[in-house]
C-alpha cells in the first residue's frame, strides 16, 4: 500500500492514508482475486456481447428467414412460418445430389489431405534436419501468402484439355485424361488449396510427441508400423482431426471453386445459395440450404471433439 513520508515538528515520523480512489481500487482488486469467475465476465463481456449480436444473431436471423417465402406474383418476401422450403430440400432430387455431392467431396478431400500430410509431417519433425525443417515450413506457409483466386485460375490452366497435365502425359505415351472441369478437378484443386491446413496441425501434433514414447515402443520390441499404429498414430490423431475441421469445413462453404474448375453437373451448395440470392431472390430457399452444411458440420465438430480436435487447436 503506498502511503507518504513527513517529519513533524516533534522530529515524529507522519504517515499519510491513502487517497479514496486508490482504496477503491485496492478494495475492487481484492474483489476480483476472490471471486475469479466474476475477472472472467469482466474480460468475457464485451467480446461475448459482440459474439451473441453478430453471430448467434445471425445464425438466428438465418433459421427464421428459413422459414419464410416468397409471393410467387410479386416476388415480395411473406413472413409467414412454413417448412416448404425444406421440404423441397428433400422432395427434389437434385438438391439431395448436390447436398451429397458437397459432402461426398469435402469428406474425400479431407481424407485426401490427411494421407499426404501425415508422412509429410511426420518427415519434417521427425527426420528432417533443423535446416531442412525450416524450409519446408517455408514451403508450406508460401501457397498462403498467394491470392486464393490465382492459385485457382493456375491449376485450371493445368487440368484444362490443352493444359500441362495432358501435354505431359501425351508426350510421355499415356494419352491426355481430359478432367478439366470435372468433379475431379474440383477435388484436386481442393485437396491441394486446403492442404497447409491439415500439415500444420499434424505437424504441430508430431512436435509435441514425446521421443521417449518411440524409444520405449521399441525397447518392448515393436516394429515401426507397430509403433506407428499404437503409439504415433493415436498421439497424432487430434492433430488430424484439427485439420480435418479445417479442410472439411472451408470445401463445404465453398462456392468459387465449383464456378471456376467444376462442370455442368458440379455446383455445390454454396452455388445453389448464391443462384438463389443473386439471381432468383429467392433468399428463404437459399436459408433453408444453407442450414444443411450448418447441420453437417455441427454433427462432424461434435465427432471431433470426441477425438481431441479443440485441444490440438
């Protein structure tokens, strides 16, 4: 407690009280040490305030406009409940295709990029040399720094029918594969955009593996895939289910890489949404589809938060 210093006239030491506001504070601190869940609703408020108004009001606003539709003579919006939007969801097969469809290949370019990011990883922490390892990270965090919409364009100058890929394979006997836009070329080019973000996860998963856990697998005698399959593999798997929300999530939002790579028979929810908002004005519908990657990912987020994700976040 800071307090002032003076001598009185009979030589006598006088010490001063502190001012009101000081005591307040130092009552107000002792408050909060005592009570450490009311420091964390102090610090919490305002950016938990900005979360509740922004998002969940959002994610509100969305199920509820959902439930609306649109006057088939006045294009107007009726703010009357009904479940015909989703209804259509499942009535019509081809939303149910591009619903799977979407799925389907968030789910095989997650796989994907966990099969290449695994050795990867696993290469650069545990093999690499300190110089080595520090230009592969490099490696890995350039593509980020490039435009999304670059790296796109690039690989559909690739995949296209006079592209790289099919000169190289003509000039080499194998003849040209023709899967520019393609729903192959969407899950190349996916596989290759969201890859940082699976090897970084895993990587950082391999760095906290402890090396005497290797050691002690291989004192007891057991062979390198034996190690790799009871002792890295489930110590790593938390690293793989953070990346995998990553790539899941950002392929089913997606919308620009169907446009630009996919075919005819290649749209995505997220065109789906934004052919109804930006063309047809039909937002309840474009709501109502947008809830279903909603739904799919807080169902996948709930399956990897039971494999250790958030913590290897």
């Amino acid at each position: 407690m800071d307090r002032s210093h003076g001598i009185g006239p009979d030589g006598a030491a006088i010490v001063a009280s502190p001012s009101a506001s000081r005591t307040a504070r130092i009552r107000a601190s002792a408050v909060l040490f005592r009570r450490p869940w009311l420091r964390a609703v102090l610090l919490l408020s305002a950016p938990g305030a900005w979360f509740v108004a922004i998002y969940l009001a959002a994610l509100v606003l969305l199920f509820v406009s959902a439930l609306w539709s649109v006057d088939a003579f006045t294009g107007k919006l009726v703010h009357h409940w009904t479940f015909a939007n989703f209804e259509q969801l499942f009535k019509v097969p081809a939303y149910r295709t591009i619903a799977l469809r979407t799925i389907g290949i968030a789910a095989a370019v997650t796989l994907t990029d966990a099969v290449l990011a695994l050795p990867f990883a696993f290469f650069a922490v545990r093999v690499a040399p300190k110089r080595l390892q520090s230009l592969l990270f490099i490696a890995v965090l350039i593509p980020l720094w490039s435009s999304y919409l670059v790296r796109v364009y690039v690989w559909r100058l690739i995949l296209s029918k006079d592209g790289v890929l099919n000169w190289a394979l003509e000039h080499i006997g194998l003849g040209a594969l023709n899967i520019g836009y393609s729903n192959w070329a969407i899950w190349i080019v996916f596989s290759y955009i969201w890859l940082p973000f699976m090897i970084l996860p895993i990587w950082s998963a391999f760095e906290r593996l402890p090396d005497s856990y290797i050691e002690a697998s291989a004192d007891l005698g057991a062979r390198g895939w034996q190690t790799f399959r009871t002792v890295v593999f489930p110590l790593v798997l938390p690293g793989i289910a953070a990346g995998s929300i990553f790539t899941f999530a950002l392929t089913l939002g997606d919308f620009i890489t169907p446009t630009l790579v996919g075919g005819a028979g290649s749209d995505f929810i997220g065109n789906v949404v934004f052919q109804n908002v930006g063309v047809a004005n039909n937002v309840p519908f474009a709501a109502a589809f947008a809830v279903v990657p909603l739904v799919v990912m807080g169902i996948y987020l709930l399956g990897a938060r039971r494999l250790g994700a958030f913590e290897a976040l």
